[in-house]
C-alpha cells in the first residue's frame, strides 16, 4: 500500500513534475523570443529621432543628413560613435547582432543622428517600450531592403532553433528558476547596457564633436579609409575599440589635424595682410611734371647741376639716389584708352591734354584737335600725305628692303608721333621709335596712347640701351641729330646697333635740297659713310611728298676697313664689348664685323615669320642655356612653355578681354616665349632684359622681337599711362631685397594704365605680399593661385588715386 501509495503519489509527482517542464519550456521559448526581439532593438533604440521627426527616407539620404549635421560630413565623427562599443564580450555580441541589421552606412548614419538627438535632448530617458521597439525595429528592417531582411530573418531562427534544442535538456527545477532570472535580467538589463552603450557613443561623440568644431572637416581620404575599417568588421572587440579611439582622439583630440593648422595659417595670413594692407600708405606724387612725370627724366635738381647740356645731357637719364614711392596723379578728365586700330587715328584729348604739337606741326598732319579727341592724318614732317605712301615709296626705292620678309625689326630715330612705325605694322614690321622729351610736347606719349611703340631716349653722351648688330634697318626722317659731327660719333652708334648688310634709311632736307647749309651737310655725310665702309645703295625722290631718301648699307665683312688709307674712324679695340650698352659712353670707333660662321651677325636672319620659332644659328649645342639645357633645346622649350601657358592661361583660362590690350611690357623677358606666343593677337610686346640678368636680348631681336635693357631698380624711359599689360615670371623674388618692393610696386603703377592688367608668376610668398600691397592700392585682385610655392597673381589698376601728397622736392622747378 505504502508502496503503492507511494507509487501513486511517484505518479502524481511525475505528471505534476512533466506539467512543469513543459510550461518552464514554454516560457522560456518566450522569454528566449523577447530576449531576440530586445536584442535586435538596442541600437534602433538610439534612432527614435528618424521616427520622431519623420525621417523615413532611403538609407543614404539619413546618412547624407547626418553628415550635414556635423561640420559637412567629418567622418571622424563618425568614427567615434561606432566606436562608442562597451568592452564587455556579451554587449559586443548585442552590437554585432544589431550590425547585421543595416548596412555599415546606415550604422553610421545612425551614430550621427543618435548624437545629434543626444545633444539636443540631454534628458531622454534611458529605456523605451518593447512597442515603440518594434515600430523602429520594422522600419529600419524595411529601410534595410529585403536581402538583408531575409539573412536577418534566417540568422534568427537558427538561433532559436539551437535555443529549443538546449533548453528541454538542461532544465530543472532550481535551473528554471535560474533561467527565468538570467531570462528577466537579460530583457531588463540589456535595454540598460544597450542605453549604457548609448551613453557610451554620445559621451564620445561629445568630445569629438567638440574637437570637430575646431578642426573643420576630415579629408575624402580618411573618410574612405574609415568605411574600409568598418566593413572589415562588424565586431568591435575591445582591444580593437581602443585602438580605433586611440586613433580618434590623435586625430581629433588634444592635437589640431594639418587641416586645422593650415587653416588656422591661412586666417592669420590673411589677418596680417589685413594688417599689412593698411601699412601701405601711400601719397601722390607732386612734381613739375605733374600727371606725366618721369623720375629719371625728370630729375630737375640733377639737370641744374649739369656741367653742359651741348651734347643733350639734360635729356638723358638722370635718376633720384631713391626711387620715389609716390603714386602719378591722373590727368583731369582721364577715361579708358580707344582701342587699337582706331587709336592710330584718334585719341581722347583729356587722356593725353597737350595741343602744342598740333600748333606747331598741325599743317604737316602730324597730329590735330578735334572737339573731345587729338587726331591723326598719319602724316609726318617727311611724308604729309600719309606714311603708308611713304614706306611704300622706300620699298620701291630699294626692293631688298623687302618690308615684313626681310626687314622685320627697326629703329626709327627722332620718330615724332611715330606715324611712321604704326603703320608699318600692316607690313608686318616692328619699329621701336625713340625720342626725346624736348620741345615737341608729349610727342613719344602720343605715340604708346595712339598704341605704338616708342621710348623716351636721345642720342646724347650714352650709348643706347640695345645689343649690337639686332636692327635690320635703320630710319631717320628729319630726325634733327647731326650725324656728321665730332667724327661722326653719333652715326658710329647706329652702325653699332646696325646689322651687317642692315641699312641706314635717311630722309633729310640735305639729301633732296640745294641749299648751302643742306649741301655741306651732305658732303660730310658722304666723307664719313665712305669712310665707315657703308654704301650708297639708292638715292630717290618722292614727287608726292617732295621728299627724297637716300639708303645705306652697312659692309658685311672686313675687307674693306682693310683697304682704307686712313684708320677714320678707327677700329675699337679688342678689349671694347660692342653689347655692353647700360650707361656706357659713347666712343667715336667702329667694331670688326664677325667673320666665323657660327658667330652672330656672321649671317642674316631667316625671313619672317620662320625667325620667329627657329633657334638661331649662333646657338650651340655646347652652350649651356638659362634654364640649364643646351642652349637650343632651352630655347625650344621656353618657347612651348609659354605657348602652352597663353593658350590655356592667358587666353581662355584667366577671363582677359584681349580686345583691350595693345601695348605689352614683359618685365623678365628671357629668351622672349611670352612675346612670341602672342604672335597671333594685334599687340605688340616689350620684351625688357634686365642688365643683371643673362644676356639674351640678342636672341630676342634675331627671332623678329625688340626689347630694351633695363635696371629695375630706376625707372623706366616711358611716360606714365603707358601699357595696357604688364607681364613679370619671377622678377619681384628677384630683385625686391636689391631695391625695394614699394618702389618696383610704385613703378609698375606709374607705366600701367587705368584698367590695365598686371600679371605676376612668383613665389608664394612674393605672390602673398604683393597682393597686399595691390590691394592697398585698391587694384581688383581678379585671380590668385598657388601651388608648390609658387604662385600666379591677376589683377587690373583702377582709377584710385591716394589723397596724401608727397612732394619730390628734386622734380620740382
């Protein structure tokens, strides 16, 4: 009985004992299902801003607006709130889980806009309800596509098929109760873990986001680098995690990124050069000379103490010990120049306001007034009905001359306006004109604002400012030099500067008149070209300006200066360098023509336009050029550059309007590749050497170019107003510790015209100052560029002017 009894209540015992199980089974199958459910939603509970504020667009779009809620996207950032991971093994497993919900972007999209909600609301509570769980849950399942859906789906039942398959076997009494524990603890403590996770990403997202606001953003490259991490792995161990904010915090912590320090760099640059601007102070210029001063022309203190002005020293340059640093006033009334070609026949009166020439000269239609502008017929003391008839004329005098093929670059003496020169140009032909600043009013001004070019210079102690043997021709009509005296001296250097086989073109009274004074002058001019070897080659009279010409050509080797019987003029010794011409006197001897065949002036120029690309022949393999490379190879490469760099830059790329450019200065012309790269635009090009440079003026000539030598520390031989471009590759680094980048600046200033443009290849540093220094000046900074410390600056004067004076006490009468 008992047994049996007991057997009955084993039995009871046992059924009641079954009974239990399976209900343990059964709630523990659900708690494992909550437990999932919670799982899956530790870090959606960070995103309840999306559902709050609606944001149920596509993955990218949350995460493009994250990225625009922190600093444009700083993917460090991003970074830091992915590795916001608790360190514990259990709470990494919950991450990976969530990982394995969306995408590696959309975690991050997350991340920021968890940080973003957290900032604006300090005072979330920690937990949510299962309910609004599962909305986020279904939403971001949805927003995550259906692949993934589906893995996520299939990776949860495996899971809760391993669970049904443990549990039944493990469980008893005291295990249940235990299970139901860790069940309960883990639905209860796991919404806090994953909120402690929460507070985890938000308290680094704090730091960072702090740091981010003072760094500025992450570069395109740490931005890719940092999702390569990220879809390396999905499971941040905490080693892993601490190393990757280690990373941050180097990055973004208490160091600022190169990004930041530039930056900051920059602002202070651009801070003192603020500052720097307005140290700048600069004053107008009070001189005699008023809006058309000249400093080395102008130098009245200088001219008063000259011993004698019989020779023209009193025209010649005499500059100030320091340069000024004043700024030139403009003429009342000053307007922006008439475009070329229709500023050969007309210019605005108020530009250039002087009427002397026009009462002086008006009858030979050098030059008259008409209402607002200054006008010109193109006629000349030489050629009243026009220089086109003129230079016609001479070519039908002497064929050779060949104008355009043959003669390509000329000096034209005692030029007047210049008609003669800006005409040449439907010729293709250049001329550099020269003339004094002497009695004929404004007579080289005239010429550079009708567009033509012309220098203030005279034919005085000095020798001109040109290379030997570089014109193809010579003119000279009615230029008024006495040619003939202190045995010929001043003919001697135009022989210097002549080519050999160039010509002398003179068209003078003593050539076509009969007066006495006109005959002894020709008579000695014969004596004296018999004895330089030069020959009469035509002597013609023109019926339509009642004007003769007489043509010379200069001998091209040395057998005649062998056969003189008289050593007059002599030769100049050996020791006397024909191309040194920079304040060197004049010498009353002649220089041996080159003979060698690879020695310059031993062969004429290719005709034109082939000179203008084609290395001179005197150019050897053997010589080392400017830029370190065989003289030719160097030659052939400057020229490429700079066609390259006009055509991408200058042209197209830089927004100049060509059709108001004419007059051209290239302050640092070399070899003369920025010249020539324009060949194909009407202007023409000053191409200037500067005396402390290499000597390549020479090759500028022989390729159909002009230029002049020139100290950069004086001031240029030009009245002010004169370019309409100025060009400088790498000139200001050069030389502004020699003389003063005020002074340079002051300079460009004067010869630059209202609305004209300055562009200015440097260093970087010089490009930085000069820029200030413009600016100061009120120029329009159009472009500025940099790169490898170097540098490219683009801007246009315009009519400002400071209101200060600074008086030049020594350019004052």
């Amino acid at each position: 009985m008992a047994l049996g009894k007991y057997s009955r209540v084993d039995g009871r015992k046992s059924s009641n004992y079954c009974s239990t199980v399976t209900i343990v089974v059964f709630v523990a199958l659900c708690l494992v299902g909550v437990w999932m459910m919670t799982s899956s939603s530790v870090v959606p509970d960070q995103n309840l801003d999306l559902s709050s504020q609606g944001k149920k667009n596509d993955l990218s779009t949350q995460v493009t607006e994250g990225k625009e809620s922190y600093n444009g996207g700083n993917e460090s950032n991003n970074k830091a709130g992915d590795d916001g991971n608790p360190t514990d093994e259990g709470k990494s497993k919950q991450f990976e889980d969530t990982l394995g919900d969306l995408p590696e972007d959309a975690t991050k999209g997350d991340a920021l806009v968890s940080q973003e909600e957290n900032h604006s609301n300090p005072q979330q509570t920690e937990s949510t309800s299962e309910v609004k769980q599962e909305e986020k849950s279904t939403e971001q399942k949805e927003d995550a596509g259906e692949s993934e859906s589906e893995t996520q789906s299939e990776k949860a039942t495996d899971d809760s098929d391993d669970k049904k398959e443990d549990g039944p076997n493990k469980v008893d009494d005291k295990d249940s109760e235990a299970g139901e524990k860790n069940e309960n603890k883990s639905v209860g403590e796991e919404i806090k873990e994953g909120s402690d996770e929460k507070k985890s990403v938000e308290n680094s997202v704090e730091l960072n986001d702090k740091k981010d606001q003072e760094v500025g953003q992450g570069s395109d490259e740490k931005a890719d680098g940092e999702k390569k991490d990220q879809s390396s792995s999905a499971v941040f161990s905490s080693g892993t995690q601490s190393d990757l904010l280690n990373e941050t915090t180097t990055q973004n912590g208490a160091f600022l990124t190169q990004a930041s320090e530039s930056k900051n760099e920059k602002e202070m640059q651009k801070s003192s050069g603020s500052d720097k601007e307005n140290s700048y102070i600069w004053k107008l210029c009070n001189s005699t000379a008023g809006p058309d001063y000249i400093p080395c022309l102008d130098n009245l203190e200088a001219i008063r103490n000259l011993r004698s002005t019989k020779h023209y020293e009193h025209r010649e340059r005499h500059c100030p010990d320091n340069p000024p640093t004043c700024l030139v006033p403009l003429p009342e009334g000053y307007q922006r120049s008439v475009e070329w070609p229709t500023s050969r026949e007309k210019i605005w009166y108020h530009n250039v306001p002087h009427t002397k020439l026009a009462e002086i000269k008006g009858h030979q239609n050098w030059v008259k007034v008409s209402g607002e502008y200054l006008t010109f017929p193109g006629g000349g003391t030489q050629f009243k009905h026009g220089a086109l008839h003129y230079i016609d004329f001479i070519q039908q005098s002497f064929p050779e001359i060949a104008w355009g093929k043959q003669t390509r670059v000329i000096l034209d003496v005692g030029c007047g306006v210049a008609s003669f020169g800006g005409y040449l140009f439907e010729r293709d032909v250049l001329a550099m004109s020269l003339a004094p600043k002497d009695e004929h009013e404004a007579q080289v001004q005239f010429a550079l604002e009708r567009g033509i070019p012309a220098i203030s210079a005279v034919m005085g102690t000095k020798r001109l400012p040109f290379p030997s043997r570089v014109f193809d021709v010579v003119h000279c009509a009615r230029c008024r030099v006495p040619w003939h005296i202190e045995g010929g001296k001043l003919l001697l250097e135009l022989n210097r500067v002549l080519r050999p086989g160039g010509l002398f073109v003179w068209s003078a009274t003593p050539v076509y008149q009969k007066l006495p004074e006109d005959v002894e002058i020709w008579e000695a001019m014969q004596k004296l070209t018999n004895a330089m070897c030069w020959e009469l080659v035509s002597k013609t009279k023109d019926r339509v300006n009642g004007v003769g010409v007489a043509v010379y050509r200069k001998p091209t080797s040395n057998e005649c200066y062998e056969q003189r019987s008289k050593d007059a003029p002599p030769i100049c010794q050996g020791s006397d360098d024909p191309n040194a011409a920079w304040n060197v006197p004049l010498q009353a001897c002649m220089h041996k023509a080159p003979v060698a065949t690879s020695e310059r002036g031993s062969q004429w120029p290719e005709p034109w336009p082939a000179r203008l690309s084609k290395s001179p022949y005197w150019l050897l393999s053997s010589q080392v050029g400017v830029y370190g490379k065989p003289a030719p190879e160097d030659f052939t490469a400057d020229y490429e550059h700079w066609k390259h760099v006009v055509t991408n830059s200058y042209l197209n790329g830089m927004g100049i309007n060509w059709s108001t450019v004419r007059n051209v200065m290239d302050m640092r012309a070399i070899y003369g590749g920025f010249a020539a790269a324009l060949r194909d635009l009407n202007v023409w090009v000053m191409n200037v050497v500067s005396v402390d440079a290499p000597d390549t003026l020479p090759i500028i000539y022989e390729r159909g170019l002009f230029g002049i030598y020139h100290d950069w520390c004086e001031s240029f031989s030009t009245y002010p107003r004169s370019y309409d471009l100025v060009h400088a590759d790498h000139l200001f680094s050069k030389i502004k510790t020699k003389c003063g980048l005020p002074a340079i600046v002051a300079e460009v200033d004067r010869i630059l015209r209202p609305g004209g443009k300055l562009i200015v290849r440097d260093k970087e540093e010089t490009i930085t100052e000069l820029e200030s220094m413009l600016k100061s000046m009120q120029y329009e900074i159009n472009m500025t560029y940099s790169k490898d410390k170097e540098g490219l600056l683009y801007c246009q004067k315009t009519m400002w002017r400071p209101k200060d004076v600074e008086t030049l006490i020594y350019a004052i009468a």
